[in-house]
C-alpha cells in the first residue's frame, strides 16, 4: 500500500465537546496502517495537549496521557501554531513532554513538539496528501 | 441577587461570553463551566474583556473544569471566585434566576 502524508488538524479544546477523543482514536488507527501521520493543533486545539490535565471532578476519562503513546506508533509529528499558544496566555511549558525514540539515533529521545508560526505552518499543509480536521 | 449567567463555551470559539457580558445587567453572577472556564484564564486575548466585566458583575469559575483542563487556579483572573458543585448549586439557589449562554 502506497503512503500517503496525513495531516489531523485539532481546533478544539478537549472534555467539552468529543472531537479531540475522536481525532485522537484516527491518528492511532492511521498509524496502524504505517501511513505518515502529523498532527497540528491551532486555536483552541492547543489545549488538548495542556499540562497536569485531571478529570477526577467531572467523571470523564482523561485521555491525555494517550497524546505521549503516540511516538510509540512512530507519530513523530506534533506541530503547535505559535500564535494560538500567545493569545492564550500560554507557552510551550504549559503542554506536555511530548517525545519520541529515534531507534536511527541510539534509541535518543527527541521532542515530538513543534512550535512553528502559521506561515511555517501553512507550508505544512501544502505537502500534505490528506488533511482531516477536527 | 439577580440573574445567574451560565456560560459553557470557550470565548475563543464562540461568542457566548461576550455575549453575556454585554447583554448582564449591574448585579448578576456569571459562572463560567465547561469550555468556558478558558474565559477565566489570565493572559489571554479575552482576559481585558473579564476584568472589565467585574467591575458590574461577580464571576465565578468552576474548579473541577478547570482541574480537567489543565488549567492552573494560580493563573485564573484575580478577583474571580472559583467554586467546586455545591457553590454552584448554591449559586443557582441564590439567584431568582438562572440563563445558560450555550
């Protein structure tokens, strides 16, 4: 089967509507089928990957800690738009650490992170094959 | 006390809270839940917005949906008064009425 470069676009924010959870579940199914998989998060989709996330008070499934499984199924390829983090306040140690293994590399753990403008951004978007968003 | 303005959704994403902050008359409780919580954040481009707002109303944050976000009660806006679910039942026993900004 050819591969193709998948993009996830993640708009919004987690627990208060079900698109992060369902992104979440294709990224890993797109990674099953050894497709070439990134993820971007913009607006409100930054949220998703916030630190110290706890859902113990509102009886739902936390599934961030699903976010750091991903570099296991080789997606490597987290890119976060700059401007949507400054307008929320937040920086890049608000989100969580996400890494990967470079088996290429001894095994060397790398940021799975990108922090890109939306112009880096957009160029992006332009090798992708498939852009799905949610 | 008045009216108590429920608000779910992130004012990133939606109107809602400016909404309700414009239309809320001197007196009423606003209680941002859900994803309106981000709305309590300082920082952001809708924190001068909140501030403004405070000067005519009381606003309140719910704990627990901030804690599921990740979001830090250090840096919600002074001066909001973040609640766990019996202040809101409280609340809502409180006010005469009660209008969801969905």
């Amino acid at each position: 089967m050819a591969t193709k470069k998948f993009m996830f676009l993640n708009r919004k924010a987690p627990y208060g509507t079900v698109y992060a959870l369902e992104s979440l579940e294709v990224v890993l199914i797109g990674a099953a089928f050894e497709q070439d998989v990134s993820l971007a998060f913009i607006g409100d989709g930054v949220y998703q990957i916030a630190k110290n996330q706890n859902t113990d008070g509102i009886g739902m499934k936390n599934f961030s800690p699903t976010y750091k499984a991903l570099g296991d199924y080789e997606v490597t390829k987290l890119y976060v738009e700059k401007e949507s983090l400054e307008a929320r306040g937040l920086t890049l140690d608000d989100l969580m650490d996400l890494t990967w293994e470079d088996e290429d590399d001894d095994y060397a753990e790398k940021p799975s992170i990108r922090l890109v403008s939306a112009a880096e951004l957009a160029a992006v978007f332009d090798e992708q094959d498939v852009v799905l968003s949610f | 006390m008045s009216t108590l303005h429920t608000v779910n959704k992130s004012p990133f994403e939606r109107d809602s809270l400016s909404s309700c902050i414009r239309l809320a008359v001197k007196g009423s409780a606003i209680l941002l839940i859900e994803d309106g919580v981000f709305g309590a954040m300082a920082g952001t481009d809708h924190s001068d917005m909140v501030q403004a707002a405070m000067k005519d109303a009381s606003v309140y944050v719910l704990g627990p949906d901030l804690a599921a976000r990740g979001m830090s009660e250090d840096r919600v806006i002074d001066g909001i008064q973040i609640i766990d679910y019996s202040g809101f039942v409280n609340l809502t026993a409180e006010c005469n009425n009660v209008q969801s900004w969905l």
